[in-house]
C-alpha cells in the first residue's frame, strides 16, 4: 500500500476538527486524522507492506521549466518565504514535521526523493513492485498509474478513508473512457487548474476521451493534425495546432516518475513502535492519546494474522 501522504494529511486538516489539541493548545487535527486514517486502511485492507510518500520537493524546477505555470497559485506570496513555499494553511504547517517524527517513531516507512513529488515515488515503487500495489491519495493524476496486468489499483478516498472509490481498468474505463496511460494525455488535454495546467482551449473532457477513442494516444492525436484526411474539424486541428508547444512538453510535466532513485528502506509493516521512547514523548507532548493508540492496536492485530 502506497500512501500519498500530503493528499491525506491535508484531507485529515480539513475533516477534523482544529479543536483536536495538543495539551498545550497547539492543534494537532492533521496529525491524529492521519494516524486514523492509517490504521482504517490497514484494517479494512491489511497490506503487507506500507509505504508514505512524500513530498520532498511540491513544485520540482524541472516541471516549471517546462510548464512555468505549473502551479503557480499555490505559491505562497511571501517575500522571505522564497518562490517555491507552498501556501498552506497556518495551523497545518506545524504539524507536517510531528507527522514526520511520529511516522519515524512508529517505524513506518516514509520515503521521499530530492527535486520529486510524492506522485514520482509512487510511480516508481508501483512500477518496481512483484506483487499487488494499492495507491491511496486523493488526487486524480495518479489515475494513469492503474494497471490491470501488474494488478495495480487506486483507493480514491469518497468520505474519508473508510469509503474509497477502488479504480481498476474497468473502474476507470467506465468513468472516464480511457485507461491509465489514457489518463495521463486526458489529463493535459483537457488540463487541471489545481495544478497550473492550462490545457488545450476549447478540447474538453468529453472531446479529449474521443480523441483518444479515435486515434489512440498523444502521438496519433498529433499525427492526425498533420494528415489532412484525418477527420479533425478544422477547430480541433486549428486549436491543436495552436496548442503545439505546450504538447510538446506537458507529457513529461503530467506524466509521474517511474525510475526516481530512492534510499533503502524498510516497507513491512511494523508490529511494535521502533522507538517506543520516542514514540511515548511524541503522544505526551502532542495529546495523541486514541488515535495512536487504536493505530498501535492495529499493528500489533495486523502482525498476530
């Protein structure tokens, strides 16, 4: 099981309460809705191993160099907090590095890679893995990495985690027409303002899938602009024409990792904490109190089966 770690924690900030506290009136909403997501996940699912990916860097340079939108609204418009400082809110940021420490603490495994989102490390661990991969994350562009050969699926969190929309290839066929390399040209087809991604104007969703249904993937969408006989009306070939530089280069922005290098670690899931020391100060010093708690019941079920 791949968490995309940032896309819960910020779902956890906004589904809990900020009256969740720590003794000390800090509040730690994010940071106990994640530990119980964590544990619902791995009783409903039972996964084997369990990795949380992470944002090592949100908005890598290589992707604005290509794409200088790419999200440009989520910057913070700070002048000491430097261009690539992402806008979150106050009582959030705080509480990403506890998440951290607890995680560690717990000995559950947190990966990231430099000038990488957590999407580029989950692309690349879905794409090493022997067995069965369950992706959880709230965020569509991990569509393209559904594969019903390699058995890889996404768990798209509905209400919380306890009710997920599981995509597969007939899942995904059926909501959107296409399958998982399907998604990725959709996707900047149609573009996605959340991340900066303009899109062609005036190719929609709807006009997108048919593209694809007609001509297969961005190469023959491309080739049919070029060949007169194609069929294309002439806005869509004037609009992809027009759009050009930007198709030239959205496949590699879109389009998430598969062979970023990752450090060593260790994804079995842990029975007991791997610093119990730690572990206890962190749930005292935050008011962890249930929420660790029923994660650490979990655990230890989990190992027994």
């Amino acid at each position: 099981m791949l968490l995309d770690t940032a896309s819960l924690y910020f779902r956890a900030y906004f589904g809990v309460p900020d009256s969740v506290r720590a003794p000390d009136g800090t509040p730690v909403n994010a940071v106990r809705g994640l530990l119980d997501f964590i544990a619902r996940l791995v009783q409903d699912h039972q996964p084997d191993d369990l990795v949380a990916c992470m944002d090592f860097d949100w908005r890598p340079a290589w992707r604005v160099a290509l794409i200088p939108s790419y999200k440009t609204h989520r910057v913070r418009d700070v002048s000491d907090a430097g261009p690539d400082t992402e806008e979150v809110p106050d009582t959030l940021s705080p509480q990403v590095p506890v998440i951290d420490a607890v995680l560690d603490a717990l000995g559950i495994a947190r990966v990231g890679a430099p000038e990488c989102e957590a999407d580029d490390v989950i692309g690349t661990l879905s794409t090493r893995a022997s067995g069965p991969v369950d992706i959880v994350t709230g965020d569509r562009d991990l569509l393209q990495l559904v594969d019903d050969d390699r058995d890889v699926r996404v768990l798209y969190p509905v209400k919380g985690v306890g009710t997920l929309a599981t995509y597969d290839e007939s899942a995904l066929r059926a909501k959107y027409g296409v399958d998982g390399p399907g998604y990725a040209t959709l996707a900047l087809l149609r573009g996605d303002p959340s991340d900066g991604l303009p899109g062609v104007p005036g190719i929609g969703e709807k006009t997108a899938t048919k593209l694809l249904e007609r001509f297969g993937d961005l190469d023959g969408i491309l080739a049919a602009v070029a060949d007169p006989g194609s069929g294309l009306t002439p806005a869509q070939r004037s609009r992809l024409e027009t759009a050009r530089p930007y198709l030239d280069v959205a496949p590699r922005v879109v389009r998430v990792a598969r062979d970023v290098a990752l450090p060593e670690f260790v994804a079995t899931l842990p029975a007991a904490p791997r610093d119990p020391a730690a572990l206890e100060s962190l749930a005292g010093r935050w008011g962890l109190g249930g929420s660790l708690e029923r994660l650490l019941g979990v655990l230890a079920g989990s190992a027994r089966r």
